[in-house]
C-alpha cells in the first residue's frame, strides 16, 4: 500500500512542533504534550525529518547540485519570518 500523502493540517502539525523545539526550546516530552502524542512519537517524528535531509542532501552532492538553489535570500533557510506558515 503505498504511503499517504501529508495533508495541510499534517504540515502544520509538523511546523509548529518543530518551531516549538527550535525556537522554544522544549523537549520531546513538553511538544508531545502539548500536540497530544507521545514522546516517542515526537522522536520518530524529528528523525524523519532529519533522515530525509540528510537523503536529500546526499542526492544534491550526486547530482553536482547545490541543496539550495533560491534565488531569493527571504527562500533560503533562516530567511523566512518565524511561523511564516501561519499568515
């Protein structure tokens, strides 16, 4: 069966959860509570974002292409306002 693709509201989850680590300092745990999973599943959650950039990563490096390739300063990362997703 192939994998479902991410909705929106998966997107989100996954933005806010991550801003709530990176901005906010708080743990696995705190995140899992506050989004309604558990810590564990926050942790699964971090790694496959990190093992599909790493992936992707890897791939550039094949391809002889930069990871980033926006033109635009205000695209690349770091360059969006904070919570840029909700506005």
């Amino acid at each position: 069966m192939p994998a479902r693709m991410p909705s929106r509201t998966d997107d989100e989850t996954l933005l806010n959860m991550l801003d709530m680590r990176d901005y906010d300092g708080l743990s696995a745990a705190k995140i899992g509570q506050r989004a309604g999973r558990s810590r564990a599943a926050v942790c699964g959650l971090f790694k496959r974002v990190r093992d599909d950039e790493a992936w992707y990563e890897v791939e550039c490096a094949a391809r002889g292409v930069p990871v980033c390739r926006c033109r635009k300063p205000e695209n690349r990362d770091g360059g969006m306002t904070r919570r840029w997703w909700r506005s």
